[in-house]
C-alpha cells in the first residue's frame, strides 16, 4: 500500500501532552496531586517547619509585633476579630462576583463574536488593550466622582479588570480548533452555529477556565484595591484601618484571609477544569 493510500492513525502519543503553562489547562489538570497520606504528612509538615521557623525566628530576634507579629498572634487576631472581619468579607465577595460575573459574561460574548466576524476584531482590539494595560484602580476615583462610595464604582472597575482577561483567554481557545474538524463538519453539512456550539465551545473549554480562574483573581484584586481607595467597608477598607492604627496582626489576619480566597479560585477551577476539560491532559 503506497503512502498516499495508507490509512491516518489517531493514536494519542506517549509522551502526552508537553504543554504545561498558564495557557494550557493540563497544567491545572495534569499535575501529581495529593495522591496519598505520606504526600499530605510531607505538606503538613514543611508548613509546620515554616511557621515554626518563623515564630522562633521573631522571638529570638526580638521583632516588635508593629513590625512583623508572631504566627500565633495572626492566629489569635483572626479568630478573635473574625466576627468583625465577616461583614466586610461579605462585601467584598458581593462585588468580587457581581463584577466577575458581568465581566465574564461580556467576555466570553465578545469572544465568541470575534471568533465568528474576524472584522469586529478590529474594531474592538484597541479598547481591549487598552482596558487591558491601563490599571483600574486609576479609575476608581473617578468612578467614585460619578456613582458615589457604593457597590457601584467597585462592581464596574472589577468587571473591567476581569472581562479582558476571560476574553482573550476565550478567543484563544474558540481559535485552537483544528480546521480539519471544522471543514468536516461543514462536509456533513453542519452550520456555523453547530460547528460553535459542538466543536468550538468544547475544545476552548480548557482555555475558558483559564481566563475565568486568571480573570477572577484579577477581579480580587481589583476589589481589594478598590476599597483601599475609597469607601467604608470592604476587607481592604480593614487593610488600610489596620495599617494605620497598627494592628498588624489583625492586618495580617485579613491578608491570609485574602491568601485563602485566591487559593479557593484555584481549587474551584481546578475541580471544574478536572470534570470538564480533563481530556486536554
């Protein structure tokens, strides 16, 4: 059988998929995990080391608690003043999905767009890198100006913070099809509507995640900066309380408590990437 005549093999290689970075979610869905006690004893106890090296560190040295407090006083600081915390916590996460919601929402719209009129990308790319390089904590101020010290002004610069990030991300992904799919479905006689809600949507499934895991963090980000510059709650309205009556293990209480929601974004679009676009890895 001549080489023009032989029939394509599909075998997936051995080797797997090499790409791991941000722009590829095997790397959120590929990697070794926790696979057994042992693997979670070994974590336990470096964060055992490290926090214990630390507060021996700080006492043994003498650092004044305005300086760096112990571990243990960030501890007391964050069940202690929790209660008090909660509220502000509340506030922020209203504006953190608020905003990412609107932001995701027109960013996979635009994406999808884009993807189909290749014009309007024209069109659009300027304001999109210029939302992009241009940080919004420089508006915040004048959104304040315009919609006052409320949810408003926070909700808006969150959700300009945020959609860039899921756009790109998408349109990466709605792109990465390969044509040979495409012009097969075209071949049975499948619309541009079928070929993107069948091939396009579920291969940039991957990439999708990425821009909501990377715009969602950016969104926090936002949040919290945004309440720094104005407004009277918030957790970084605390930051920003605690800093200037130097609490700083109560400041430090919110900072891991602000750890702990980034890394929550991560494990919630692991998970999501893990049962819906594990096959990548």
């Amino acid at each position: 059988m001549s080489s023009a005549d032989a029939i394509p093999q599909f075998n997936k290689p051995a080797g797997g998929n090499s790409e791991v970075g941000v722009t590829n979610m095997s790397a959120l869905t590929a990697g070794p995990g926790i696979k057994s006690l042992f693997d979670f004893a070994i974590i336990a106890l470096v964060a055992v080391v490290v926090i214990g090296g630390l507060e021996l560190l700080l006492t043994v040295f003498a650092v004044p608690q305005y300086v760096l407090p112990k571990p243990h006083e960030i501890a007391v600081a964050l069940v202690t003043d929790f209660p008090l915390i909660a509220p502000h916590l509340g506030h922020t996460l209203v504006e953190l999905f608020s905003g990412f919601g609107i932001g995701a929402l027109v960013g996979l719209v635009l994406a999808a767009v884009v993807t189909q009129f290749p014009f309007v990308e024209k069109i659009i790319t300027p304001y999109i890198l210029l939302l992009v390089t241009t940080p919004m904590l420089a508006l915040v101020p004048l959104l304040i100006l315009r919609f006052g010290f409320g949810y408003e002004p926070r909700i808006i610069a969150v959700a300009l913070a945020s959609g860039p990030m899921v756009m790109i991300n998408a349109t990466t992904g709605f792109r990465r099809v390969d044509s040979g799919k495409i012009a097969l479905a075209r071949s049975y006689g499948a619309s541009t509507l079928q070929i993107f809600w069948k091939i396009r949507a579920p291969m940039a499934l991957p990439m999708i995640f990425v821009g909501l895991m990377v715009g969602s963090i950016f969104g926090l980000l936002t949040a919290v900066g945004a309440e720094m510059v104005g407004g009277g709650f918030g957790l970084g309205n605390r930051l920003t309380s605690y800093s200037s009556m130097i609490q700083m293990p109560q400041f430090f209480a919110v900072v891991l408590i602000l750890s702990i929601l980034g890394i929550l974004i991560y494990v919630l679009f692991f998970l999501l990437g893990k049962k819906f676009a594990s096959w990548e890895a």
